[in-house]
C-alpha cells in the first residue's frame, strides 16, 4: 500500500536585514524524515527586504500503515548528523 505525504508551507518569512544580522536574515526552511528518506524544502529566497517563502512537499512512500513523521521547521538548513 502508498501513503502519500502532502505538506504544504504556506507562509514562511525570513527576517529583514534591518533586524540585527550581521551579514543575511536567516532563510526558512522546512525538513520532514520519513521512514525511508528525508525530504527538505529549497532555501532560496529572493533578496528583498520582505521575502516570503510558499512551498509544497510531496512524497509517495510504501508502507503498511501511516508513517509518523518528524517535522524540523527552521531558519537555516542544518547539515545532516
């Protein structure tokens, strides 16, 4: 059996330049572990003072029963432990 997986971010902001960063604003970003395999959202923004971010994460997976999911909604992509 296919569960497929739809998670939709709909609005995600990174924070201005005027807010303190030294050299960027932090970019959202968006990870979801499966059983199988980890998905992830794209980090670039368009360079504004007010970006706003809108992504659609979708996976297909085989398994026979719904899988639990960890989410990590973040500012910047983490490397992979």
């Amino acid at each position: 059996m296919s569960f497929c997986v739809d998670l939709e971010i709909l609005y995600a902001r990174s924070l201005p330049m005027a807010h303190g960063w030294l050299q960027k604003p932090p970019k959202p970003y968006v990870q979801v572990i499966l059983p199988n395999r980890t998905i992830s959202t794209p980090t670039a923004l368009v360079r504004t003072d007010n970006p706003v971010w809108n992504h659609t994460l979708t996976a297909r997976i085989n398994v026979h029963k719904p899988p639990n999911l960890t989410v990590f909604l973040g500012k910047d992509q983490v490397p992979p432990v």
